[in-house]
C-alpha cells in the first residue's frame, strides 16, 4: 500500500485520484484540500490544508513522508514546493519553482522558446501602460494581450476592439486588474487556426518526454466560444485533426526541443509540459505552456487511459521515465462537459443543495463525475462550493457516440443544482467526422 498525497481540491485532483485509486498496488489518497469527490475514493481522506499553504504543506509532508507528493495546481510549484520536498527526500511529481517558469512567467516562457527555436507567436513584452498603448495603436489587430504571471487562466485577452484591449492593458498594468501576476504585459501576434493541449510526461533526469493522446478544451464561457475566459468548460479527446503526421511534427518541432532547452538550462524537470498549441496555416506553434496536468482535459484524459496511474507518476518523480512501458488507452473517445454555478466565471452562489451524485459513481464504463466545487455538509449533503461544479465525462466508439451520451445524462436531469450552466457545444465541431 503506497501513500499518496495529492495537492488541489479541484476536478482535475478528483480524476487523478480516481486514476490512482484504480492502481493494482494499493493506494492510500490524502488529498490537501481535496473536495466531496474525493472524500468518496476508496482509501480516500481529505486534509484541512490548502492547496497555495506551501509551509503547511511541507511540514505535512515532512511529518508523515508520503511515498509520493503529486501536486495538481500551478501555484504551490511556481513557490517552490517541490524543491522544498525533493531536498528532503521526498519523490514529487511536479517542476521546481526553475521549470515552473514556463508557466509561472509568459514572457520567460517566451524567451525559452526563441532561445531553442520553438515556433511560437511574436510578442512585445512591456511595464509601462503609455507604451503598451502605443505598442497597440501601431497594431492591425485583432489584439492578444497577456499577463505575464498566474492569473488563474483568465489573464489573457482575445479582441477585435481596440478600445477594449486599451482598457485591458491600463487596467492589467496600472489599474491592479492581476495584481502582481499584471505588472507586465505581452502583447502577441494573433494566430488563427484551431486550439489543441498536448499534455506530455516529462524526465529531465532520464531524458524523456511522452506526450498523452491530445486534448481539446473550451476556454471561453458560453457557446460559440463566445464570453469571457474561464478556467475551462469541457474538453474531448482525441480530436479528429489530430493526425498521425502531425502529432509527429508536435514531438519533433515543440515538444523534444523544449525537453532539450530545458537539459540545456540544466532544470531539473519531473512532471507535466502542457503545451497549448495553435495549428496554424504553417503548422503547430506554442500559444503557452504549463507546468501541470490541465483542467479540464486531464478529466477528459483519465478514463481513457488503461496504464497504472501510480506507475507513471512515480516513474516520472523517481527519475526513470525513460524505463516506463507505452501508455495504454481504451479504444475510442471521451467528451466531458463542466456543468458550472449560474454567473460563472462571474459572481456565483455557493452552498446549493446538488443532487443526483449517488447515480453515477465511476464504476460503470462509459460515464464519470469528477467533483470540483463541491463540499459536504452535515444534514445536508453535497453543495456547490465553487465556479465550476462538476465534470460530466462520457466514453464511446467515437467522439459522436460520447458527445451523446454526456448530454443525454444533462438532459435527462441526472445531476441538478440551482442556476446551473453549461456549453452545449463541446465536440460539436468534431460531430461528423468520425
């Protein structure tokens, strides 16, 4: 029986521990902090220990020496959790606070890339709002504005109207709009094309980098892609454009060459390169990277794949990558549909009465829930807890059959909460083409 802590409190956390749970081994889960998903894992306890706590976090670790530290969110890694726990001797699947960078930091993100010559779009990078604006006014548009650091996945702008992406950057660098993660700004050329996240294993120790089956998510809030950023709404798995050709030109043009930039700089790397990448006219190019398992593609990517779980990651933590068998997945499909809080990514209301959650519980094949924003109360059961509530993921021969059978349990009223919402269209494109 290993031990296992895991670091989040969110969907993407649920669907690695339920990954996990299913390894042949035995595993005991403490999940910090963990939500009313995770609580329900076989072996399963949920600490009172936030995710963003790093000194909380490793003294727990140090106290009780987890067999192994899986940390699911960015901002813990980008403090330096890692290293904190890899000086003690403790394996951890995720970057030091060194390789976090590549998230942690757009613009270092995007001197990484040019120094080992990974396409990506051009940018300028700037501190002061009057230059960025008239950076802007020289620009054809449409404008893609970035915060620098962490901003929860809602730090960048896509827009046709200029005055709109002037308000963007004085807000962003004078207005507090991001805090310290908006006190520098990129201002890049707008790609157009399709979106697609290659998340890859990642062993700078062993020299290895393998790429999951990609992934497409949906980052804007409501259909059409039209609204604000979220953190995501969906996301399926494998999408059809994804060619055998040009899954290559990803290994040999991004994502060996970041592997090698990274050996380069002499970063000790052990966890997750997601790649959020454009498939241009001209081919696949870097929109950003991050430095761990997506949210909400990992959800999407979890039931698909029939690997153990336990193995790769401690393979990935211990160094030894390169020794680990060819991931294993299911034939066919997911498509998973996030079914968030009414005004999300806006004001929501939190402590809603949810029901239905006892109706699926991962055992069955073909359907999943991932809990994200959710708690237990006594007397009360499960509530809302956060923006994005739950991930509904369904598996099937192809991408039309999963994206059926994902909105027929909506429909069919399976789960329900107050003012809940969701996008009708995740695969929508896809539908078809199979």
């Amino acid at each position: 029986m290993k031990n296992v802590l895991v670091i989040g409190g969110g969907g993407r956390e649920h669907a690695l521990g339920w990954a996990l749970s299913r390894s042949p081994k035995g595993v005991k889960l403490y999940f910090a902090p963990g939500n009313a998903g995770t609580a329900t894992l076989p072996q399963a306890e949920n600490l009172a220990i936030g995710a963003e706590d790093v000194a909380s976090l490793t003294a727990y670790a140090l106290e009780n020496k987890p067999d192994l530290v899986v940390v699911g969110p960015e901002v813990p890694l980008a403090a330096g959790l890692a290293d904190r726990l890899r000086e003690a001797g403790i394996a951890v699947f995720g970057p030091g606070a060194a390789g976090a960078r590549l998230e942690a930091s757009k613009s270092w993100a995007k001197d990484f890339m040019q120094r080992y010559g990974i396409p990506t779009a051009a940018q300028a990078t700037f501190e002061e709002a009057e230059a960025a604006i008239a950076y802007l006014d020289r620009q054809p548009g449409p404008f893609v504005i970035k915060a620098d650091g962490l901003a929860a996945g809602k730090g960048v702008l896509v827009t046709g109207d200029w005055d709109e992406a002037e308000k963007f950057a004085r807000e962003a660098l004078g207005g507090g709009l991001f805090g310290q993660a908006g006190q520098r700004i990129l201002i890049e050329e707008f790609m157009s094309g399709v979106e697609v996240s290659v998340l890859a294993l990642c062993d700078t120790v062993s020299k290895k980098i393998i790429p999951f089956e990609p992934a497409c998510d949906y980052k804007r809030a409501f259909d059409g892609d039209q609204g604000p950023n979220t953190g995501g709404m969906g996301a399926y798995s494998p999408p059809g454009f994804m060619t055998p050709e040009l899954r290559q030109r990803v290994f040999d043009e991004i994502l060996q060459p970041t592997l090698d930039g990274l050996l380069a700089e002499g970063i000790d790397y052990r966890g997750i390169v997601y790649a959020g990448l454009m498939i241009t006219a001209t081919g696949p190019k870097v929109i950003e990277y991050n430095c761990r398992f997506g949210d909400p593609e990992t959800q999407s990517l979890m039931p698909r794949i029939n690997s153990d779980m336990l193995e790769i990651l401690e393979a990935t933590a211990a160094g030894k990558l390169a020794e680990l068998p060819a991931l294993e997945y299911k034939p066919g499909a997911s498509v998973g549909v996030v079914l968030a809080s009414g005004g999300y990514p806006g004001p929501y209301k939190k402590g809603l009465p949810v029901t239905g959650t006892e109706k699926l519980d991962n055992q069955s094949g073909d359907i999943y829930l991932f809990h994200a924003g959710t708690a237990h109360v006594d007397n009360a059961g499960v509530v809302t807890a956060g923006g994005r509530v739950f991930n509904l993921i369904a598996l099937g021969e192809n991408l039309a059959i999963a994206r059926q059978r994902v909105y027929n349990i909506i429909d069919e009223g399976v789960i329900r909460f107050e003012e809940m919402i969701f996008r009708r269209d995740i695969a929508a494109r896809e539908v078809g083409k199979n």
